[in-house]
C-alpha cells in the first residue's frame, strides 16, 4: 500500500516576508481542494511567523529550513528549536547537502540536529545523498548509507518512527537534471532496506522517503508512482505557486490511482 504523500517546498533562500505572504496565498487558494497530501511549505525564518498567520485555517504545515541544536543559549546568529515552534513550525529540513556543503555541516552535527528536533516535537526530514563524483566512482550506496548510519542510524525505534527521509542526489538539485525514477526507486528500496534491517520491516514500512532534486510538474507522476517514493522534497518549483500546486495535484493524482510500477 501506498502512503499519503508527502510533498514539501524549499524556498531556500528566496522570498521577503511580504513576497512570501503573497505567494503563499495564492497557494492557499490553489490548494484547497488537495485532501489526500500532506503538504510542508519551509521559506526562509525571517518569513515564518508572517506565514504561519496565513497558514492558520488550512491544513498546509509550515517546516523551517535550519534548526541549531540547543534550546536556547550564546550561539551568534542560530535559531532554535522553540524559536521554530513559536513561529508555527511543525517540520524542519535538517543536513541539506547545501548546509553541508556550504556550511561544512557534518553528520555529527546532523545527528544532535536531528535529536534536538524530535526532542521538541518537530519532524525533522532529514536529507542524504551523493554528489555526481561520488555516483560516478560508484560509492553512492556507501556514501548514503554512511550518511544515514552517522545521521539517524542510531536513534531509538521510537524516534526514528517519526523522522522523514529526503534523499537528494547532489547532482540532481537545481540543474534540471532529475534523476530517473528508476534511479531514484534504486535508491528509496536501499534506504527502506537499511530501515528494516535496522530497525524492523513494521517500522521502515511506515517512514516517508522523499525525492529531491529538480521536481517538476511534469515528472513527478512517474516519480510518485515507485513503490518506495513517499513525496517529493521541491525547491525551485516551489517558489511559483502555480507549479507547486501542479505537483501537488499529481502527486494527490497518482496516490487515488493506486499506480505503482
Ligand atoms: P530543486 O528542486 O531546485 O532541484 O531543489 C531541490 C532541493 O534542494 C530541495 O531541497
């Protein structure tokens, strides 16, 4: 069986406050007929508190992008955990391959991120995946599951129930170039392998997996339709509301159907 999709946007780094009410609007309004999704819009923190008063009467969640790992304390520019719930979020991206690649975020880190979210109550989707020099030298299982081991391998049963699972090939985000969804489905079937093995078969059934890296309208049904893709992690058509809520259409589309290949 097929789980509810899940579909989140990453705004990374775009939008003011006020162009980010503007947009999510309009996507309030495109979106009111979804009921069989699970959507996540995560802008930018200077964003969410106005974006949390919009979001108010539906059912579209807020997630924020960051999160640092203490409640509170003298850490210069971070925000925490009970910052985010203040502003409304219930979901918070953690180990985007921009945070480690820019801001040299390793998987120790991640895993204290990751546990200091769940401590709060907050969803952390958590994001793995190779670069393209790592798929080429054919180390892209090794490399996730070190990435997974490190990040999230060694939470107890009862936390890692609760956590989302992005994977992002590298390679794939922001380039137009989405890996195919065979490729992906090879990928989603490891992880949900590395979850039963883990932790138990009843446990990996029930955890998302989202696919990220240039999710479009227009693939996201013969992404959707792979028995081991749960949603999709969207960051460049997530800013335009008309094209998130295409995706989001689909993939509520592809779920009623039932298609699996
Ligand atoms: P794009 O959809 O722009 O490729 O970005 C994917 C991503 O990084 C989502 O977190």
């Amino acid at each position: 069986m097929k789980k509810r999709p899940l579909i989140a946007g990453n705004w990374k780094m775009y939008k003011t406050a006020s162009e980010a009410v503007t947009l999510v609007q309009t996507l309030k309004a495109a979106a009111h007929t979804v009921s069989n999704v699970t959507i996540v819009i995560c802008p930018p923190f200077t964003a969410l508190s106005e974006v949390s008063k919009v979001l108010n009467d539906t059912s579209i969640n807020l997630g924020a992008q960051n999160m640092y790992c203490a409640p509170e304390g003298a850490f210069t520019g971070e925000i925490s955990p009970t910052m985010l719930k203040d502003s409304g979020c219930r979901y918070v991206i953690l180990g985007h391959s921009e945070r480690r690649q820019y801001f040299k975020e390793d998987d120790i880190l991640i895993h204290e991120k990751v546990k200091t979210a769940l401590k709060y109550s907050i969803i952390p989707i958590v994001c793995v995946g190779e670069t393209l020099a790592e798929r080429d030298a054919k180390k892209h299982f090794d490399v996730v599951k070190t990435q997974f081991d490190e990040s999230i391998g060694r939470l107890e049963k009862e936390d890692i129930a609760k956590v989302v699972i992005a994977y992002e090939p590298v390679w794939a985000i922001g380039t137009g170039k989405t890996a195919t969804p065979d490729q992906a489905e090879q990928m989603h079937s490891y992880i949900r392998r590395l979850l039963n093995e883990r932790y138990s078969q009843e446990i990996g059934s029930r955890i998302s997996i989202l696919y990220g890296g240039s999710v479009k309208p227009d693939n996201t049904r013969s992404l959707m339709e792979k028995p081991n893709i749960d949603g999709a992690l969207v960051g460049g058509a997530s800013l335009k509301a008309e094209s998130f809520a295409q995706i989001i259409q689909e993939a509520q589309q592809t779920y009623e159907s039932g298609n699996h290949s």
